[in-house]
C-alpha cells in the first residue's frame, strides 16, 4: 500500500542509522544491494518492495519504521512551522534603549 504523506514525494535527503550497521553487515554484498534499491524505493514512492528473504525482510521492516517514524516526525515540525508562519512567524525583538 502506497503511503499519501508528503514526505516521500517531496524530500531530497533521509537518515540512515548507525546502529543499521550491525544488522546489514549480516547480509552478503548481493542482499546488502537488493535492500538498498528496496530502501530508496520506498523512500521515493512510500511503497515497500518484497524482498523474498525472510532475514532482509525483517531488516527492511525496521529500517522501514524509523523512516517512517522521521517523517510523520519532520512533517509534524513542518505543519507547526507552517502554522507560526501564517501568524507571521516570531516577534521581532524589541531595540535595546540605552540607559541614561
């Protein structure tokens, strides 16, 4: 199922983690690759690619929530921005008067 949220269609960059590190190093250069294509599949369409491999799948599952996780995340951030904005962002300070 194809996710509606704007931030696959409109994003140029995602976070990958660290701590993937371990788990995909379990993976043969040839699986390592598949799951990569599978990752920036679903980063550019929100759909999720079967892998067919019970080991990548479980890998691409927990990649695939932290992903997504970061979105519903960034797009939060984003509508409050949207939202101060529309109000006409931050006050501007106030000039400093000097005391005499």
């Amino acid at each position: 199922m194809a996710q509606t949220n704007s931030y696959f269609t409109s994003h140029k960059s995602f976070v990958m983690y660290k701590e993937w590190t371990a788990h995909i190093s379990l993976l043969t250069n040839e699986e390592t690759g598949r799951l990569m294509k599978a990752v920036f599949h679903f980063v550019d369409t929100g759909e999720a690619t079967p892998l067919g491999d019970r080991a990548m799948e479980i890998i691409f599952n927990m990649m695939r929530e932290c992903i997504t996780r970061d979105s519903e995340k960034w797009e939060e951030t984003r509508r409050i921005r949207s939202e101060c904005g529309a109000k006409g962002g931050r006050p501007r300070k106030q000039p400093e008067t000097p005391d005499l």
